[in-house]
C-alpha cells in the first residue's frame, strides 16, 4: 500500500466526524422535537413548529456537512473575506429593516 492511499485514508472526511457529538446533537435534537410536539397540543397555533424544527435540524447538518467537507487550511484562508461579507450583511439589514427577509412583526423594526 502506498504512502499516498494511506494518507488519503487517514484524511478522509468520515474520519474527521466527532461521532460522540453527533450523538449528542441527535439525542438533543429528539429531545427538543418531542418537547415542541408536546407543547403544541393545545391546538392553538396553526403552524407545526416540530417540522419546522425538524427542516432546521436538517438544514444545519447539511451546512454543517458542506463546511466540514472544505479542508481547515482553505477555511482559514478565507476566514476574513467571509468576516468582511458577513458584516457588511449585517450593516445592511440595519440601514433597510424591511425587506420580505425581515418582516416588521407587532411594530418592531429591527433587532438593535
């Protein structure tokens, strides 16, 4: 076996997951589901907040999944070009609270 598929095998991106924080944020994840399932039983929301919940669970793991496949030192290269865009994010949604991203709910314009 050469040294090349041997460090390919070490470097693989499965290797690289923390499979007891998984489980952690699995176990976590059932247990905030089933509680806003049980929160819910009143009746008085229209909205099912579990599935919801549920989306988020999965939208961040594929996020998570997308930015653990990307190797740590292309990461840090472009740490402070993705700070810089981030911020100039965030300054925007000062300047124009109201977008159909940002809805005005019960008068409350923005966050700060």
């Amino acid at each position: 076996m050469s040294s090349t598929s041997r460090q390919l095998k070490k470097n693989h991106w499965i290797r690289r997951i923390d499979w007891k924080l998984v489980a952690i944020l699995a176990l976590f994840a059932i247990i905030s589901v089933s509680i806003i399932h049980s929160a819910m039983g009143g009746g008085q929301y229209s909205a099912n907040f579990s599935i919801r919940q549920i989306l988020y669970y999965v939208f961040g793991g594929i996020i998570a999944g997308l930015i653990m496949l990307i190797s740590p030192k292309k990461l840090m290269k472009y740490t402070y070009l993705l700070y810089f865009i981030l911020c100039i994010g965030l300054f925007i949604l000062i300047i124009i609270p109201e977008t159909p991203f940002t809805p005005i709910i019960n008068g409350a314009k923005k966050l700060v």
